[in-house]
C-alpha cells in the first residue's frame, strides 16, 4: 500500500473565523477551503433558506437564476437576511427593507429615496453551486475540487435524493462508520446484514492523492431483509469504497444481474459535534419500484449508524491511531486518518 506524498494546504487568503467558532482555527480554515453540501437545490426557490456550515451561519438564495450564499447577517444592522424574502432578484432584510442583489451589493433603502449607498453596505459572500441534486458552499473560496460522483449523470442511471439526516457529532466519525466494514453485523443487523456471518474477510487499500479506496468482497447481502431472497446463492457482493478528504465517500455496490448502486455519502460539518449527512444514490435497476421504499430503508441503516456514532468517545475522530486499538478489519479507517493528518488537521480539529 503506497503512500502519497502530499503537502498540507496553503491559503491564498485567512477566511473569518465564526463568533463561537468549536473548531481549532488552522482547522477550520483548511476545512473552509473544501466544498461541503448545505441544502438540496429543489429547496433554494422563492425564498431565503438558512442553513449552518462550520459554525456560519448562511442565507442561500436565487438571484435571477443565480445561486448566491451569504452570511446571514445585513451588514446594517445585524438582522438575520434568512427571515426576509426575495424580489425582483433582490434579497430583502425584513427589519428595513434594504435590498441586495446577487452580487452581494446593497441596490435600494427604501427610507431614503435618491440617497447614496454606502459602500459598506455589501454581503459577505461566499463561492457556491449546484451539483448531485445538491447545493455546495465553500467559505474558503472553493479552489478545491468538488467531490467526484460519475454515477449520478451516467446514462440508465435513476437519481434519488433520499432526505438528509442530523447527526449529533463529528462529521469524520459519521465518515469513518461508513466506511467501516466489521460493523455490518452487529449495527446493521436489523436492516441487511447477518450476525451470523461476521468475518471480514481481507481487503485491499489503495492511498490517493486526496483519500483512498478500498475494495471489499463478501457474502454480505445488500438486499433489504425483506428481499434476501433475490440474492443468488452463493453471490459475492462486491462494494467498492472511495473517500475524499475531507467528508466525502463514495460506496458502488455490485448487485446480481450487472446491477449498480452507487451512493455519496456526504457529510456537511454543521459545527465540530454537528452533521447534516446528506446522501444522494444512483441506480441503474428496481427503476420502477416505489420510492419511499428507497428512503425508508436508507433511513433505517442510517439511523441504525447514527445511534452509535453519537455515543463514540471520544466524541472527535482521534487523527492519531495510537489513539484507539485498531484491528485487522481498520485498513481502510487507517488509510483515511492518515489522509486527514496529511491535508495538515491536527488531532482531533477541535477546540
């Protein structure tokens, strides 16, 4: 298993920390640099939606068509923009009607007619765009990539958007759950997996330049408990791990038949002890099938998951090993910790 050789991130500018920041500060601005998922795109219509990412507190709305995030805050005075509403392409402030466009700029005070406009009287912006049904925010300034996801624009594939789910605690254990492999029998036991059949047998790691992948091949069926019986017997289930640093992990699943699921899971750091997962799947069989059956067992394995990681002590991912026994089965949470130490997080990227 090689290693690459990869250099902590380097600012081209010190974004502003949030008031009652719960992160490090080096942490924060590395992790501001990347893209994180902050709502869905359907919801980002006739009015202001607010959401939270890393401890910001964020107003997106459209703008004649264009998808604009900004900080909650009307630099005039201090009114949440998120409460207001959006017209003519203007995002109104409900406490006095100033209007701002999409580029961030003040264009009307309603109580003074013909008057000027200061200057200061301009959003706090921030890079954002639409992807995998998804909006994405970078406070950073979004010089890095946006987390690849092929399967979603492949052509024969259905796209689901089941809804998202809060977490309380850190987006890297939430990470690390899903791309754990030893768990599927006792977490997932209700669900799909088997308690019955635990051993994990061995895998292969591969380190990238910005995470790793893994691939793992087991009896374990994907299938929902209910429908066990459509596996062939004796199929092997071939799941396919891809992990993006920092939150981001892809899983493809090989089902009987030349079916595929791929699913992102994406894990947006609302703050240090806070996620909103959001997981957008794609699938190229079961087309026809309802889906709220599709959402009712995503949401059974996930809630089984989110069960356990809010009781994981301690509660931040320990980016150090020797900071918890690993076994055999941890190659591929090994390979991410070390993915996250070398992007330059400290050990636990919390204050």
């Amino acid at each position: 298993m090689s290693t690459p050789n990869v250099a902590p991130l380097t600012f081209q500018r010190a974004p502003t920390l949030p008031r009652s920041c719960t992160f490090d500060r080096h942490d924060w601005e590395i992790l501001s640099q990347y893209w994180h998922p902050v709502a869905f795109a359907a919801d980002i219509a006739d009015k202001p939606f607010r959401a939270t990412l890393l401890d910001e507190a964020l107003v997106v709305f459209r703008s004649n068509g264009t998808l604009v995030a900004a900080r909650d805050v009307c630099p005039h005075r201090g009114a949440p923009l998120s409460q207001g509403w959006v017209e003519d392409g203007n995002l109104v402030c409900p406490y006095h009607g100033l209007a701002y466009g999409g580029d961030g700029k003040c264009k009307h005070i309603p109580s003074q007619e013909g008057g000027p406009i200061p200057e200061r009287l301009c959003l706090t912006t921030y890079a954002a765009q639409e992807a995998y049904g998804l909006v994405w925010v970078s406070l950073g300034g979004g010089a890095q990539p946006l987390p690849d996801f092929p399967a979603w624009n492949t052509e024969g594939f259905q796209q689901i958007l089941p809804p998202s789910i809060d977490i309380k605690a850190s987006a890297g254990r939430q990470t690390e759950g899903f791309i754990d492999v030893a768990h599927f029998a006792w977490i997932h036991h209700h669900s799909f997996a088997d308690r019955r059949n635990p051993v994990v047998p061995n895998y292969t790691v591969e380190r990238r330049a910005n995470g790793m992948r893994a691939e793992y091949v087991s009896s374990v069926s994907n299938f929902p408990k209910s429908m066990q019986h459509r596996a062939p017997e004796g199929f092997l289930w071939r799941r396919i791990f891809e992990v993006d640093v920092p939150f981001f992990a892809r899983l493809t699943v090989h089902f009987p038949e030349g079916g595929r699921l791929a699913i992102l899971n994406a894990a947006s750091p609302v703050s240090a002890r806070e996620t909103r997962l959001f997981v957008p799947i794609a699938r190229n069989f079961d087309k026809d099938l309802p889906l709220d059956d599709v959402y009712a067992f995503n949401r059974q394995v996930f809630e089984e998951d989110r069960a356990i990681v809010e009781l994981q002590c301690p509660e931040d991912l320990p980016i150090d090993r020797a900071a918890e026994a690993p076994i055999l089965a941890d190659r591929s949470s090994g390979a991410y910790r070390r993915a996250l130490a070398e992007i330059g997080l400290g050990q636990h990227y919390v204050r």
